[in-house]
C-alpha cells in the first residue's frame, strides 16, 4: 500500500471516530434538553402539592418554558436522526397548540371570574391560577390525559426513536474500528474513546484506565473485578473528565449509560437504556425512575449529590461487569 492510500485509510478512521464522538456529544446535549423538561414537571408538581402562592405568570411562564425545552429536544432529536425530522415536529406542533389553548383557558377563566360567574363558596377553591396549573400537570404526564396526548408520552416517542436510530447494530458495526483504532481494557473487554482528544486526532498507544481522565469511569469501575475476555470487548466507553458514555456491543443485550458527574447537582444525572431482557431493578439502586416503551425502558437520577452520583456509578458497575 502507497503512502497515499495509507493517509486515505487513515484520514477514513479519523472521520468515524470523530462521528462517533460528535454523535455521542450530541446525545448528552439531548439528555440534557430532557433533564431541563422532567425538571420543569417537578416544579410544578411542587407548586402544586405545597403551600407556595403563585400568580398567572408563573404558570404561562412554565407552559412557554416547557414548549422552548421541547422544541430544542425535538432540534436535537432530528440532528440525531434527520429522517424523523417532518413527523417530530408535528407532533411539536400539536403540543404548541396545546400550550397556546391552554394559556388562552386561563384568561377566560379569569374573565368569568371576574365578571363574578363564581359564587363566594366556589371562589377559592376555583382560582383560576390553580385550575391552569392543574391543567398544565395533566398536559404533562396526567394520568386521566388521553392516551399520547401528554409531554411525558412525546418524550418517550423521541427517545425511541433516537435510541433505535443509534441502536445496537449502528455501534456493533464500529466494532473493528475500535478494535484498530482506540484504547482498550483488556481484563475489562471494555474499548476506550476520549471523546475531545480522540476524535480531534486519530487515538493511539493508550491501553490503560490510567491514561484517561474520567471521573465517571473511575467509578463505575472501582469495585468490579478482573476478567477473561478473550473474543474482543462487549463494550464501548467514550469519555471525558466529568462524562461517560458506555454503550453494549453485544446484539442480545442493548444497554447505554450516560452521566454527568461534575459535582453540580443541578446539572449532574445519570441516564440508562436498556432492553425489555434486562432488569433494571436488580442493575440500579435505589432511586432511579424507570419508565417502561413498546421499545425499551428509560432510566435516569436527577439532582443527586456528588456522593450519591459516585455510589449508584460503583453498584451499577458491580452489577455489569462482576
């Protein structure tokens, strides 16, 4: 082989793995977008649960700070997936008409209220700040909202298509392009990508844990054991100093974790997938909320201390990998 198709070759390589990385970046910004909505969902449930005094403003600021969130998850759903782009974004539409109705009830609910329509032994209980959010929580994940007509079933949309669209078999196929190209764990059958170094150059000479600064990765696999993996990795883990994410290589068993462990509360989490095989209940602690699709199960913490983020990493890496 000449030197120019060598430089070919390897400039192929370069490109892939600098794909992979990007399209991995681009998932976590995705996860991100979804953290910023599920907290928006527990504000308001906490508005509405405590003893806080709200106004009209609050909610209608809630409905458009709900809408924004979703339009840039949908954004970044059809980056991911350019092909789901037109039956997304209509889905979208239909929420942002949810959302304008709403807002629109509201001020002909407190029209009528003040046109006194509301008699002194209904008025309190019916004010009309408290009905809009009671009927926003419903618009987001309410039990009695007809069927996938709520936020929380549009999300779970998104996610499996995103997650069939980067499914097993679009990384199982990169497998000889991680066996070439990246570090590896060899007890851990686990392959090694730095997600800001290796996809700027072509990776190379790195073997060890120890030559990749990642946090997460630190702890998920501090208290697993020594393994024989002789037939290649079963795993692909694509890292950086505050995020991991691991990916299954194995076609019987879809399995994706993606963290944030930077030590802020606010914006750290841990996000699973996995198949309907897998038991999410004897792989994760305590904690996590799970949510069950015709595809998959979703998984995730929110808003866990640094502590907790280091102790759920170390028993879902037991629980993987011994």
């Amino acid at each position: 082989m000449n030197i120019l198709k060598k430089m070919k070759k390897i400039g192929h390589k370069e490109s892939e793995i600098r794909d992979f990385c990007i399209q991995t970046i681009r998932f976590k910004k995705f996860l991100e977008n979804a953290r910023a909505l599920l907290d928006l969902f527990e504000d308001g449930r906490e508005k509405a649960l405590g003893e806080y005094i709200f106004d009209r403003h609050y909610v209608v600021t809630l409905i458009d700070s709900v809408v924004e969130r979703l339009g840039m998850m949908v954004y970044d759903a059809c980056v991911l997936l350019p092909e789901s782009g037109e039956a997304l974004y209509a889905t979208y539409d239909t929420h942002k008409r949810t959302a304008e109705n709403l807002i629109d009830f509201s001020g002909f609910v407190k029209k009528n209220i003040s046109s006194g329509d509301v008699t002194p032994e209904t008025s309190k209980t019916v004010e009309p700040e408290y009905q809009l959010l009671s009927e926003v929580l419903q618009w987001f994940n309410g039990k009695d909202a007809p069927l996938h007509s709520t936020v929380m079933a549009f999300m779970k949309q998104i996610f499996s298509k995103v997650v069939q669209g980067q499914g097993p078999n679009e990384i199982i196929k990169n497998r000889p392009l991680f066996e070439n190209c990246c570090g590896k764990i060899p007890d851990m059958g686990i392959y090694l990508i730095d997600l800001w170094d290796d996809g700027v150059a072509l990776p190379g000479g790195k073997s060890s844990i120890h030559d990749f600064n990642s946090i997460p990765l630190n702890h998920l696999l501090i208290d697993t054991g020594a393994r024989s993996v002789p037939n290649g990795a079963d795993w692909v883990a694509a890292v950086g100093e505050y995020q991991l994410s691991l990916n299954s290589l194995r076609a019987d068993f879809q399995f994706r974790l993606v963290t944030l462990a930077s030590g802020d509360a606010d914006a750290d989490f841990i996000f699973v997938f996995a198949d309907n095989a897998a038991i999410l209940d004897t792989l994760l602690p305590p904690g996590f909320h799970i949510e069950n699709s015709g595809y998959g199960q979703f998984a995730w913490n929110l808003g866990i201390s640094e502590k907790t983020i280091e102790d759920s990493l170390m028993i879902i890496g037991r629980n993987l990998f011994n």
